[in-house]
C-alpha cells in the first residue's frame, strides 16, 4: 500500500466527470493512489437503478451477478443495517453461504481486508463505497487508521457525483455559509478535531455544534463529514 497522485488532483477529476466513464476512471485513480489492490463504487437510485464502478474484474462481477450473491454477501446485508463506516470483520460471515462466498470471491482477487462506507441520500438513494486489499490485520488496521476520514470524504464525493448523473434529477438550490461556518467547516476538513476547532475560532464546543449544524442544514448533509465533503466539492471552502 503507498501512494501515488495527488489525492487533491484525483478528486478535481472526479469534479469534473460528466459520465459513468468518468466515475470510473477516477475509481481506479483513487485504487492507484491508495496502492491497494480494489475500490468499488455500488449505489441505487431514487428510481430504483443500480449502478456501479471500480477495479474489481468482469469476470467477478459476472460470477456476482450469476450466482446472485447479493443474498448473502455479508458486506451489502452489514450495510444495509448500518449508517456508519465498517471493516468487513465487523460482518456476520459466520453462516457456510458466507464462508463460501469469501472463498470464491478470493479465487476472483477479491483480497481478504475490506472497509466499507455506506451512504444514504434523498428519496432512498443508497450506495456503498468499499476500499479492498490482501494483507494482514496489524498491515491493513494501520491502513484504515491513517486514511479513515479521507475515505469517507472521498465515498461521498463519489457519490455527490452519482446523484448528479441521475437522470431528471432538479439541482439543489445552493445556500451559502456564513463566515464562522466557513471557518468551521475549513477547519474540520484539514483535520482538526472539535475541540481544536473551537479554540482556534476561541468559542465554546456547545456555540461550535450550533455553527456545524447549521452548515449541516445547508448544505443538506448527513452527518458532519458529508457536510465537509459537500462544501469541498461545492468550493464553499479551500484546503
């Protein structure tokens, strides 16, 4: 695992795709860039489509779609019950369908460390951003340790574009950030926790929240990392 380009230049591609291509495209950029063996990309419209991009080969995802694997893959049920980024041991693959299906899935290259973010939009759109690779535990708990809270940001810029490329889709009309919750938010993207936010803008934790939620509210975000994600890509904040 290493890094190659830029992250920042990855996800200013990623900005700029109009097309499942282009998805595409920066899926295997953000593989590369990890050094990591997959990343894959599912989600499923308001209209009820399913779409998806990443690394994994047509070979496996015909093998998927064949075998109907989305029943017991334990990585799509965990998901599906939860709102929250896992690791795939976090997963139920205790019942013989599921050490099965891992067992295949490894003949595939489907390595044997997983990380999956799920991600719940409007009108029941759901997708899931999931990074894979074939290591050891100590190797890939330090992986996901370093580059937890950018994964997240990047599932969700992901799938910011998705929803874009939805047909008949009507924009969101755009509010802008207030000041301080420009500060915020700048703040929280580059790292820092609430606790340093708060003494660097020199506020309180309680005045703090009410300025990250109501950035929050704004930009329509679910939880504070999409709200950073969001005013990323919008270009509401520079890092």
């Amino acid at each position: 695992m290493g890094t190659t380009a830029s992250i920042e230049l990855v996800l200013l591609e990623l900005e700029r795709a109009n097309s499942l291509d282009g998805i595409q495209r920066c899926s295997e950029a953000v593989r590369d860039h990890y050094g990591i063996d997959h990343i894959a990309y599912h989600w499923v419209d308001s209209a009820g489509d399913q779409y998806g991009c990443g690394t994994y080969s047509i070979a496996w995802q015909e093998k998927y779609i064949a075998e109907n694997y989305l029943r017991v893959d334990p990585v799509i049920a965990g998901c599906y019950q939860r709102f929250h980024p896992c690791d795939w041991k976090a997963f139920d693959w205790s019942s013989k369908a599921a050490r099965d299906f891992q067992a295949v899935a490894a003949t595939y290259g489907i390595g044997n460390q997983g990380f999956s973010v799920p991600i719940r939009g409007p009108n029941g759109q759901f997708a899931i951003f999931t990074v894979n690779h074939n290591c050891d535990d100590a190797a890939w708990a330090q992986f996901t340790e370093e580059n937890r809270r950018e994964l997240i940001l990047i599932a969700h810029f992901f799938n910011e574009k998705a929803l874009e490329l939805e047909p008949d889709r009507t924009p969101e009309p755009a509010q802008q950030l207030s000041p301080r919750e420009v500060d915020a938010m700048t703040l929280l993207a580059i790292g820092y926790n609430r606790a340093q936010v708060a003494n660097s803008l020199s506020i309180s934790e309680h005045t703090l929240r009410v300025y990250i939620e109501s950035a929050r509210f704004k930009l329509g975000a679910l939880n504070t990392t999409h709200a950073v994600a969001r005013a990323l890509s919008r270009g509401l904040i520079v890092v």
